[in-house]
C-alpha cells in the first residue's frame, strides 16, 4: 500500500468519525468501568459497586448514614460505675465469682513455669498431693505441689 492510500484511508476515516455516522472516539485511553463497577475519586481504581471501600487505597466511598443510632445510656452508667469501683477499690461482682478460677489458673500458671512448661509433670505433682490430701480441692492442692517443688529444688546454703 503506498502512502497515497494510507492518506486518503486516514481521510476517509476522520471524515466518518466527525460525520457522526461512525463510531464514536474514546474520550480516554483508560478503559471504562463495567456496568457493576464504580472508579475510586482518589487513585482511580475500578472495583465492585457494593463495596464500601476501595480495595486499593481504602477510601471509604460512601458518607456515613445519618441513621445511627444514639448511645444507650446504660453504656455511660456502666462507665461511670466501673470508674467508682476502681476509685474505692471495691471489687466487681464478677471478680467475686471468678476469683477462685482465676487463682486457680494463676497457680497453675506459676506452677507450670516452675517445672519448664512441662504440663505433664505439673499435672503428676498436683495428683501426688491429691493422694496425700484426698479431703483437699485443687487450690490446696496447687499450693501444695508449688512449696513442695520449690523445697525440692532449693539450692543448698541458701536460706
């Protein structure tokens, strides 16, 4: 094909385009959003229009509803009764509940560092002071095997 024809094909084109009866010209190079997709007004990026944050750059797309609800005013009592507990050092009813557990675990706890971590030989400590103290519960028991070991593995000279 010669340049004369590459010209009048040039030509031919541009003329169609600006006639309007061709297609029309892409405004961008980018491609465009697919039908469920919407572009990111900070980086650009195409994603899925349900989405309330863009994936890329985590700007949020949508404003907040105004539909949120107020605070429940129990929140702010519970604060304000949790702030005069600490403030007379009076205990929370659940500690009331749960001291013993939690006593409990931090033994064990204790105890398991004492042996290295071993949880088998912690538990086989806390069954020979069961069988020496079968009227016991498990914090005595904890207890027991804790001043037990320590006595066992005191180091001579020291008092």
């Amino acid at each position: 094909m010669s340049c004369r024809e590459k010209m009048a094909k040039v030509v031919i084109l541009l003329s169609i385009f600006k006639s309007g009866k061709g297609p029309a010209m892409p405004t961008s190079l980018d491609p465009q959003p697919a039908e469920n997709e919407i572009e990111c007004g900070r980086c650009g990026a195409y994603f899925y229009y349900e989405l309330t944050r863009c994936p890329n750059c985590g700007v949020n797309v949508f404003e907040p509803e105004d539909d949120v609800p107020p605070r429940n005013p129990d929140q702010r009592k519970n604060w304000f009764s949790r702030l005069i507990q600490r403030l007379t050092n009076k205990p929370h009813p659940a500690d009331e509940l749960f001291s013993i557990a939690i006593d409990q675990a931090g033994l064990f706890n204790n105890l398991l560092n004492k042996v290295g971590g071993d949880r088998a030989v912690a538990e086989r400590l806390i069954t020979f002071e069961r069988q020496k103290n079968p009227q016991g519960n498990r914090i005595i028991w904890l207890n027991q095997a804790i001043q037990r070991w320590e006595r066992d593995n005191r180091t001579p000279g020291i008092t």
